[in-house]
C-alpha cells in the first residue's frame, strides 16, 4: 500500500469495512489520470506534479480512520489536520464517509482533501479544483452550491466548471 494507514477504530456504532479508503484512494487516483492530459502545470493554485505524489504516491500523508483528534466528525466526511507535523499531514476519515452508497462521493472527498494536503487549508480552492478534476475525467460534477455558498466561495476568486 501507498500510504502508511493507521486504523484506530474509536467507538464506531456500525462496523466499518478498513479497505474503503483504500479504494477511495484508488478511484481518486483513476479520475485524476483521466483528467490529467488536459491539466496544465497548475490548477487552482494547485502544484499538479505534488499532488500527483501525494495523491497517487501518498507523499507527505498519514491516514488515519476515525480516531478524530480534532473532533470534527460531526461536521465533515474526511478533513485534514493542518499544519503538517514532521512533514506529514494527517488525513482523517469519519464514519461519514463510510456511508452506504457514497463510493462517488468517498473518491471526490479523497481528491479534495489532497488539495489541502499539497496547497493548505482553502476550501474553495479545493472544492473548485475537486470539480474541475471530476468534470475533466468523466464530462460532469458533483454538485456543491450549498456547500459553495455556505463557505462563501462566490467571492473567492476561485470558480466551479
């Protein structure tokens, strides 16, 4: 395996099947090939070359499944723990994530939490490279307007497709 993947299964009310962020990662990775030919050099901001390590290589990342040491959970499917400590970024997958039916939604959260990983923590810049990604590979994107509004993206310079 790419990454170094910590289990710390903490007080899960359902059982969790370990190999899906694996997979996750796996189906990110297949979307950012596709969309890679009509990438340039940077997106968003965003170092293309890094990201692939990261993304495909799992350069600079540790991932850790629901151990929570921030306890946002609550909030989001996955998140980032920033800064980086010792040159690694923690990612944290919730039990969220791990929802019946999600596998689209697991591959894009994997795709938008590396953006934070590689170009720190703007969440607009991540959602807007996160769609530009998807639309790239498979001709659409999910759909994030309330989530875009919410994070008042329309005034950050960045763009959905």
């Amino acid at each position: 395996m790419r990454y170094l993947l910590v289990l710390a299964l903490l007080a899960l009310a359902t059982a969790v099947d370990a190999r899906e962020p694996e997979q996750a990662i796996n189906r990110a990775i297949d979307l950012f090939q596709r969309a890679r030919p009509h990438l340039a050099a940077h997106l968003h901001g965003v170092e293309i070359e890094r990201y692939r390590a990261a993304l495909s290589l799992g350069e600079g990342v540790t991932l850790v499944t629901d151990s929570d040491p921030a306890d946002r959970c609550g909030q989001f499917a996955a998140y980032t723990l920033l800064p980086a400590e010792n040159g690694v970024v923690r990612l944290v997958f919730c039990p969220r994530f791990f929802s019946d039916g999600n596998d689209e939604l697991r591959a894009l959260t994997v795709l938008h939490e590396m953006v934070h990983v590689v170009a720190g923590p703007d969440e607009c810049r991540a959602m807007a490279f996160a769609a530009a990604i998807e639309q790239h590979a498979t001709g659409r994107f999910t759909p994030v307007e309330a989530y875009w509004r919410a994070n008042r993206c329309d005034t950050s310079g960045f763009s959905l497709p």
